[in-house]
C-alpha cells in the first residue's frame, strides 16, 4: 500500500496568534512534494504540526496518516507510523552519542521496544537489551548507511549535534532519516546555510530515499535545491496558506518572478 | 580486640568516656575526645543566620532520636558468608582489598597478599591503632579539626571506627581498595577514614555509605596523598532517603601530588557535605568532581574549597546536579589562591539541571584572589530540560519517558568519562538509571 499524508484545512495557532490558516495539501510515498514561501509565511508551523509538536496547537482541520487522523498522537507515535521530520535547526544533546541515540530510536521505531514488552506481559523472561536492536546488526547497518550518504564515519560517537557545524547537523538528519526509513519525510529547509558540496550530499540522499519508495514533502525557501532534487509537484505556501499548486516549472516561475509576483498575480490579501 | 560492648548508648558526654574505656584507648586519645566534646557543647547549634547554613536548615533534626552502636557485629571470614546484597556490591568491583563495616564493627575483610608484602596496610582505624599507633597519632585529626565545625566536633568525640589505607613509598596499587559501611536503622554513626599515600606512591579507594533509614552519618575523611603521590578516593553516598548526613573531607596535597575526588551524592533526607582540597607545596594537582540527583524532599548542600596555597598548583572542579520532584541543592564554592601562590591554575563549575518546576538549585560559587599571576574560571548554571530537546527525540520514536532518560544520562556523561574505576562508573550508571525511573 502506498502510504499517503494528507493535510485538510489546518489552522495552527501559537498561543492566540493564528498560523497556519487553512493548509490543504497531499504528499505520497515516492513522491517529492515541493513547498515554497517566503520567510515567515508557516511553513515551518506546519512541519512541527505534522510531527506533532505541543507549542502547536491544531485549530482546526486535520492531519491524516492513509486516511487515520493524527491528531491525537504523541510525536513518538506518529514516529513510528513512518513520519519523520528533518530539523530545521537539529538541537544538540551533548553527552548523547549519535550511536546510542540513533539505536534507540531504530529500536523503538522498528518495534524491537514493543516486541519485548509484549513478551514480558505474556510471562516471557526480561532479558537485558532485549528492547534493543542487536548491536551488530545495527553497527553493521549504520557503517553500510553511513558509507552510502556520505557520512563520516566518526559521527557514529561523536555527541548529538554537539560542536557539528550546519552542514554537519543536515548530514546527520539525512542519516538519521535513512536510519529510520519513514515513508513519508518532511524536510524542514535541509538545503538552508549549505556550501555546495554539503547540498549535494544532502539531496543525493533524498534523492536515493525517494528512489526507495519513501516520500517527501521539500520544504524551501529557494529554488536551489531543486536543481538537484527534482519535484513532482510545487505548492507555494503563502501567508499561512498554499496559494498554487502545480508542476516543477512553478518552481522556475517562482524564481524569475519573486514573492511579490504572488502577492499581486494571486490577489493574495496583503499583511 | 575487646568484645564488652558500651555501656550507653546515647550521644552523652558518659558515652564519649565509655568509647575510650571499652577500647582501652591511649590516653592522648582519650584526651582528644573530651577536648573534642568540650568544643561540640561549646559551638552553638548553627542558625541561617551564617551564610554556610542560610540556605540549610535543620528543622527536625535531634539527637536525642539516634543510639550509638553499642554491640560488637561478628566477623565472617568468607564473602559468602555476608548478607548477599553486600557479597554482590562487592562484586561490581575488581579491588586489591575489600572492608565491610555494620555499624562500628569491621565484619568482613580481604587484602591481596601480595600488597602486604609490599607493606600495604588496609584494615580497621581500630586495628590500626593497636598494631600502628604511631601512624595513627601523626594523621588522625591533623587535616579535620574538631574546632572545623559542630559535626566535625562531634565526630571527634564519639567515633568508633573507620577505615585506615597506607600506601608506602614508590608503591603503585593499580587495583582499587573498595569499603561497604553498612550503617544500622535509627544509629547515629562516625565514621572516620584515614588514607595515606606516601611519597610518589598511588592509590584508588572507594567507599560506599549504606543505609542509616531514619539515623544519621557523620563521617570524617582525612586524606594524605605525600610529595609525589597519586590519591583516587571515590565517596558514594548511598545512605537511606530518611538519613541525615553529615561529612567533612580534607585533602592535603604536596609536592607534586595529584588528589582526585569523586563525590556521588544520592541519598540522605538532608547532607551538608564539607570538601576541602589544600594544595600545600608547589606543583599540586586536585581535581574534585561531583554528582547529586535528589528526588522527593531530599536536600543536597556541598561546600567546596580549592585552597591554593604554593605557586603552580592546578586544581578542576565540576559538580553536576540533576534535580526532581520537590528536591533542593545547595552548591557553595570558593576558590582561595593565597598571596605567593602565582601560576596557579583554578577552575569551578556547577551545573544544574532542573526535572521538576517545584525543585530548587541554589549555586554560589566565589573567588578570592592574593596573588596576581593566575588563571581562576567559575562559573555556574541551571537550567530547565527543554521542550525542544524532549521533542527532538520524540520526533524520532523515543519515548517521553526515554527521552528525559537519556538528556539526563547525557548531562551526567561529563563527570562520569572521568570516572577512574569502571567497576564505579557502571555503579553511577545503575544509579541514575535507576533514578530516571528505568530500572
């Protein structure tokens, strides 16, 4: 089955400053969803809400997971269901290896964590990192990983984000995200403050998890990335809302004509 | 050794006369307690008017509620023949000698041979006495004075045992010492411990306080790492959460010498905790570390000293506190660098991390500079765990539960990749797990 995030209608509000007014949008597996706007206009609240972040409070409209709200799900289970979301501005955990972190959540997202309690409360013996991926195998898989995305090596036990540079820390989603194999990933600005050679590696990463049937919805402020990412559909998101949809060829519309071309071909109303 | 037991057990000027005769103690000893008692009755109890209590209060707290050990413990003469908690505690560690204590009693020891060929000696400060007097006399009670504060006068007068370590000159013991003191419900225990590390020899000992549920610990550490000498001492604070305790730790460190303590404060209704490191020649290094992780109404207060004395000492602390529930610390600190100790090296640093919106760090810390050629850091700070780093991790399929885990694991890991003794560091580990509520 072909898994399927549909936004209907959100309205997202921080505190009693409304947002998000009304977002509608779809994103499949194996598809890249393409989302443009300007600074400010939401699209970052809308990332969070699709995660599930509590400063976000859903308003109005839904999110759903093929056809099941999520509204109601903790950020960990919509997880699990195979959403993930690159960070705009990953935070650093120090003290925390990547390695031990990223085991964690394989486990818990592979079900390794609910297998084990499960056996537990059936009578089964608690037996010690049973909740956890075997070691060799996870080691096995994120040397293999890391070698496939361009990742060095040394990341494995360095701390989380802790003293990474800003290329570093979208590397590091992007292996995170190829750890996780969600099927539906929102990749909030990934391609933002990136040299040349950090943005390819970051798009030839989306590109291979695309290639793998995973989905993605590209949230960016400019064309840039999309030189190396090619998309299947381009939302321009605009004051709150996405105001057009359409084919790649929005994108280069987009880039010759500016934000303002929105605002006043569109009737958007002003500020 | 004498096996009458005492003839009071309650904390009495006729108990600190007793303790001399039961163990038919010299009489420089015996002069030394009631010297100590006179100064115990003559301190007043402390108030929150003085700065090292204002932030500590003793409400509660009575002496009339504790008894003395007054009834020798039988030895056992295997480690299979201990209460099993204490056989497996044991176990965590690979050491060169083990003592056991209930109480005042030493009920269980072992040293590697070969370390007492090699002139070592590690068993009872009540032994010690008898076999080494002389050795006794010369370190008991010159780095703790009874005069330092009320809890260290008391001690003075009422203690009945502890630990005695002597490392000779040029001996390296790679294999740490380990000591359980096991401590009786409703006591009030003294224990006192001794440790002596001889010129350029080197040393690792760690002691592990237990129970006390309702008593209370008033213990004394005096440490002597010599010219040359490296001195480990690890003090893990497991006492029972309705136990008061009160400890006053003094290092000297001479020439040369390097002195590392590692302090991990886990229980205790109430500690006021005393660490005094002295850096008494030139080309003295201490390094203090600290770890607390109060839960409950438990309270935590350490005062810390660096005490630079002679030029070019270094000295490092950082003490790393995370708090729960209703649950308060207190971190005072000074750094004192005296008028001739120039290239003194000194850094302080307390950090706090706050679990619970009831629970309270209070860090003071403070410099006081004489000497004009120095290099003196602090700094201190607390600090909420944040939203956003709990939804990071969520946002990767960790729970919320796993997620404060492992921010928590993650803000200790700085103190505990410094821990010498992984035996210790699996303990301090287990702990914390155990206090993020996994285990």
């Amino acid at each position: 089955m072909t898994a399927v995030l549909e936004v209907k209608d959100l309205h997202v509000s921080v505190g009693d400053n409304e947002i998000l007014k009304g977002v509608s949008l779809t994103v499949r597996q194996g598809e890249v969803h393409a989302l443009m706007g300007p600074n400010g206009s939401g699209k970052s609240t809308m990332a969070y809400a699709i995660a599930g972040h509590p400063h976000y409070q859903v308003t109005s409209g839904d999110i759903l997971f093929n056809g099941q709200s999520i509204l109601d799900l903790e950020p960990d289970e919509r997880a699990k269901l195979g959403i993930f979301l690159a960070f705009q501005y990953p935070v650093a955990i120090p003290g925390v290896s990547f390695a031990n972190f990223l085991r964690a959540a394989v486990s818990s997202v592979r079900g390794y964590k609910d297998r084990a309690r499960a056996e537990v409360a059936q009578g089964g013996k608690r037996e010690i990192g049973s909740e956890l991926m075997p070691m060799r195998e996870f080691r096995k898989e994120l040397l293999a990983k890391m070698d496939r995305f361009n990742v060095d090596r040394s990341f494995a036990q360095r701390y989380l984000n802790d003293g990474f540079s800003g290329g570093e820390k979208k590397r590091g989603e992007v292996l995170q995200m190829a750890m996780l194999e969600p099927k539906i990933a929102i990749l909030d600005e990934s391609d933002s403050g990136l040299d040349i050679d950090a943005l390819r590696v970051v798009a030839d990463g989306i590109n291979k998890l695309v290639a793998d049937g995973m989905g993605a919805l590209l949230i960016t402020h400019y064309q840039r990335i999309l030189n190396y990412v090619k998309p299947d559909k381009v939302s321009i998101f605009y004051k709150g809302r996405v105001v057009l949809t359409g084919g790649p060829e929005l994108a280069h519309v987009l880039e010759e004509k500016g934000y303002g071309w929105v605002e006043k071909e569109l009737a958007v109303e002003p500020a | 050794m004498t096996v009458t037991t005492l003839n009071t057990d309650t904390i009495s000027p006729a108990a600190v006369t007793a303790i001399g005769e039961r163990f038919r103690e010299p009489t420089w000893l015996r002069q030394a307690r009631e010297a100590a008692w006179e100064t115990f009755t003559a301190t007043p109890w402390p108030t929150y008017t003085e700065e090292t209590w204002r932030r500590t209060r003793l409400t509660g707290f009575d002496l009339a509620d504790f008894t003395l050990a007054t009834e020798p413990v039988p030895a056992v003469s295997s480690r299979r023949q201990l209460p099993r908690k204490m056989s497996a505690n044991l176990r965590k560690m690979d050491s060169g000698g083990a003592l056991v204590f209930q109480d005042a009693s030493l009920i269980y020891a072992e040293l590697d041979p070969e370390l007492a060929v090699r002139g070592v000696i590690f068993t009872d400060l009540r032994t010690a006495l008898v076999e080494h007097e002389e050795l006794v006399r010369t370190y008991l009670g010159a780095q703790v004075l009874a005069a330092d504060n009320k809890f260290a006068a008391l001690h003075y007068a009422l203690w009945q045992n502890g630990t005695f370590l002597y490392v000779p000159r040029h001996v390296t013991v790679e294999k740490p010492f380990q000591v359980l003191i096991q401590l009786s419900p409703g006591k009030a225990a003294f224990h006192h411990s001794l440790i002596i590390a001889e010129e350029n020899s080197e040393l690792t000992i760690a002691e592990d306080y237990l129970g006390a549920a309702r008593g209370m610990s008033d213990t004394v550490v005096e440490l002597y790492p010599l010219a040359a000498a490296r001195l480990h001492y690890l003090h893990l604070q497991n006492l029972d959460t309705t136990a008061w305790n009160f400890a006053t730790m003094r290092s000297s460190v001479y020439r040369d010498a390097l002195y590392r303590h590692l302090q991990a404060s886990w229980g205790s209704r109430l500690s006021k905790v005393w660490i005094d490191l002295n850096l008494e020649e030139p080309g003295s290094h201490g390094e203090l570390l600290g770890l607390y992780f109060p839960q409950g109404r438990q309270h935590i207060d350490h005062h810390t000293n660096q005490n630079h004395k002679r030029p070019r000492g270094t000295s490092d602390l950082l003490f790393k506190g995370a708090l729960d529930d209703a649950s308060r610390s207190v971190y005072q600190g000074i750094i004192r660098v005296w008028p001739h100790a120039q290239k003194t090296d000194a850094y302080q640093k307390n950090d706090n991390l706050l679990l619970s919106e009831q629970a309270r760090a209070d860090s003071i810390p403070g410099l006081e500079i004489q000497a004009d050629d120095v290099r003196c850091t602090h700094g201190a700070t607390s600090a909420k765990v944040q939203d956003e780093y709990v939804f990071y991790l969520m946002a990767r399929g960790l729970s919320r539960k796993t997620a404060k885990r492992m921010i928590v694991s993650g803000f200790f890991e700085e103190v505990l990749n410094r821990v010498p003794v992984p035996g210790v560091r699996h303990k301090l580990e287990a702990e914390i797990a155990r206090r993020v509520g996994l285990e």
